[in-house]
C-alpha cells in the first residue's frame, strides 16, 4: 500500500511539473508568478505615463487608458483570425483582424473610428488615391487607410525604438509597408522596451 502512494504522489508531481512547463512554454503562467515572466510598468523606470486630457465618453478615464482597455479586452476576448468582407462593415466580436483591435480600441473611449475614416476619405479623397471605389464596410478596416488617416489627424512620434520614454499606453503603430497595426501596452520588459497589443 505504501508503495502505491509514492508512485501516485511521484505520478502528480511529474503531472504538476509538466503542466507548469506546458503553461509556462504557451505563455499562460500568471504575471509576475514564480516561473511567469516579470512584467515591468513605466514607473519600475521612472517614466512618467502621458495622460489624455480630454475624457471624450465622459465615463471619468482619459482616453488613451480607454482606448488601452479596449484594446485589451479585444486581445482578451481572442478572436479567431478571419479575414473577411462584413456587410456592415463590423465583423462579429470573436473575429477579425489587426484592425479590428484598433476600431473596438477606440469604440472603448466612445469614438466611430469607422465613421471618422469615412469622413476622411470624402472631405480628403486625394489622399487616398490608392481606393478605386469608397466602400465604407472595408475601408476602415485596412492598415493603409488607417496610416494615412492617422498620419493626417494625429500627431506622429517616433519609430525609433531606442527611445523608450517616448513609446506611451495607447499609442498606435504600424509595422513594415501596411503590413500591421496593434496598440501600445502599459506593459515593458526588462529592457524597458514596450509590448504590443495586435
């Protein structure tokens, strides 16, 4: 009998270890848990967090820590990568893609990034040269459009990820040539360096 309780006992430790691995190896470990990973905020570095003066849903948050918090709770939420034409234009709330995240991100702080686009693209169309017909279901929902609205109506900051005390919560940034566009965290690592929300 006392041999079977140490071979169950030696079964769940190696059952336990092994689940801790796989949870640590997918990066579901809680943060700051004893094998998660550190997880480091702009006052572990002194960096002083911009916050937004205007509140424009009323609902007592600034907007950049509510566009932040939608973009959170998208990334949360884990839609299903679908990249797909919605009449509409809004995919449903467990698909989507990088932009996605960026419309439901500001609809958060109370703003229609569709809307906004929209109006964009008619009161500027030279600027969008590159859309042969104005589809207000798709166009906010391309990284092009979005650069060249954001590029338009938002103050542009550096690139240079070397400039960490620069790269605040809530920003927007696209990657490459139109490739993506995900939302800076309130999150850093070790180096200070910033995490992305895409």
């Amino acid at each position: 009998m006392k041999k079977v309780v140490i071979i169950v006992l030696l079964i769940c430790i190696v059952l336990f270890i092994l689940g801790v691995i796989l949870l640590n190896y997918f990066n579901l470990m809680p943060e700051n848990s004893i094998l998660g990973k550190k997880v480091y905020y702009a006052k572990d570095f002194n960096i002083t967090v911009i916050k937004s003066t205007i509140d424009y849903n009323g609902n007592g948050i600034d907007d950049y820590t509510d566009i932040l918090e939608g973009a959170r709770e998208d990334a949360r939420n884990k839609p299903k990568y679908v990249n797909a034409y919605y009449a509409g234009g809004y995919p449903p709330s467990n698909e989507g893609v990088c932009t996605d995240l960026v419309w439901r991100a500001f609809e958060k702080a109370g703003y229609s990034l569709k809307d906004m686009v929209d109006e964009h693209i008619r009161n500027n169309r030279d600027m969008y040269s590159h859309i042969e017909t104005i589809d207000s279901n798709i166009d906010f929902r391309r990284v092009r459009n979005l650069e060249i609205y954001f590029k338009d109506t938002a103050k542009t900051l550096t690139n240079d990820p070397n400039e960490i005390e620069e790269w605040m919560p809530g920003d927007i940034v696209i990657f490459g040539e139109y490739d993506h566009i995900g939302i800076i965290s309130d999150k850093r690592n070790k180096d200070r360096n910033t995490v992305f929300i895409a």
